[in-house]
C-alpha cells in the first residue's frame, strides 16, 4: 500500500508540516548552523495530490557542484501536467546547499554526502544533513530518483544507475528512457544503498559534467 494512504486523508508530513492531499507547499527543513551562526536550511518542495497514488521523491545536488540536476527537479515542479499526477511529488532541487554556494562537491571537511548515510543528529554538518533527508524525505517515499553528473572535467553520458535485477526499478529505470542502464552495485553510505535498505526502489540518473548546467 503506498504510504499516503496510511493517514485517512492522506497528508504527507515532512519536518512536522503536513500537507494534505490536493495541496502544495515548500517546507524549509533546518539543517544545523553554520561556523558564522548563520542557519543552514533545506528547501523541499511537496505536491500531495488528490488522487492516492505512491510517492516519489526527487533529489538533486546531493554533490554541490553537480548542476544538471537543478534545473531538471525546477523544470518537473513546473510541469503543467504536475495537475494531473497522482500521489506525492517531495522533489529537492538543491540537496547539499552548501555545496552548491561554495561552487565544490563536497560539504565542510570535505565530506561527501554521498558516502555519509545514515548519518546522524550529532555528528559533522554532512552526517545531520544525511540523517534528515534519509528521515524526512526518503523514507517517506516509495520510489525515488536521485540526480547526479559526472566530477570535475569529466561528463558522462546520459546513464542510469540501478539494481536492474529488480524488474520493478528495470521496468522504471526504461520508463525513464536514458540511451543507457547500468546495473551498478551498491556503495557504502550512499542515499542509493540507505533507500535500498529501507526497502525504496530507486533510480541514479547521471548526465554531463560538474559545474555545467547542459
Ligand atoms: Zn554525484
């Protein structure tokens, strides 16, 4: 049973903000505060429609140099046909905020996002960021598409990345319609492998180069 059928009117609450069914809202998500005392937010779109239906969520820039997509997670939340959808949209265009301000990769120590799931509420800015998307966002899903392109001076093409001996992440890793699937194992502390274990079937997607919106 998809997730948002669980409550009887079919709110979905991220961060202790519900947002009931047919309705549409950016939740800014507190992350921790930075070495200057400024605050450190997380802007996580939610579209919850009125008809039930499963939720996905999208994320982007979980490396904050890795641009594409941005773009892409703003072009989807502006889809005409988002009326039309069914379930929950919980897309994040700008996962590691940080990051992306600071034109890198990476978050302060350089830790990477990317190898640091589950994280936790204590730990380094990049283990509480972990931890809230992997709580507040991933769980909450039951599908998820997480966006990527290549580092710095490199590009890759279009790919998706994915458990393909699942056939429900083949048949949507097709769907998608990337020219290429890639059935890639598991790395230790990635969003892919924490969702994995929580039992949310998801796609990488990776195109281009870092630093590049293409
Ligand atoms: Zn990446």
């Amino acid at each position: 049973m998809p997730k948002d059928e669980l409550s009887g009117e079919r709110a979905i609450t991220i961060g202790g903000h519900a947002v009931l069914a047919g309705a549409r809202q950016t939740i800014d998500l507190p992350i921790a505060d930075l070495y200057t005392h400024a605050k450190l937010a997380l802007p996580v779109h939610v579209i919850n429609s009125k008809r039930p239906g499963p939720t996905l969520f999208l994320t982007a820039a979980i490396h904050g140099d890795e641009l594409n997509g941005v773009n892409i997670v703003r072009r989807v939340i502006k889809l005409p046909e988002i009326r039309h959808m069914r379930g929950c949209l919980i897309a994040v265009p700008i996962v590691n905020v940080f990051g992306l301000i600071q034109r890198t990769r990476y978050l302060p120590d350089r830790r990477d996002l990317n190898r640091s799931f589950p994280g936790n509420v204590k730990g380094s800015i990049a283990a509480r960021l972990a931890h809230l998307v992997g709580t507040e966002i991933v769980v909450k899903a039951d599908f998820g598409i997480d966006l990527h392109t290549a580092a710095v001076d490199r590009e890759n093409l279009p790919q998706i990345r994915a458990n393909l001996s699942d056939p429900e992440v083949l048949a949507l890793a097709k769907a998608f319609g990337a020219p290429v699937l890639l059935d890639s194992p598991l790395r230790d502390g990635t969003l892919r492998q924490f969702a994995g274990e929580a039992g949310i079937r998801m796609l990488v997607y990776e195109a281009g180069e870092a630093l590049r919106f293409d």
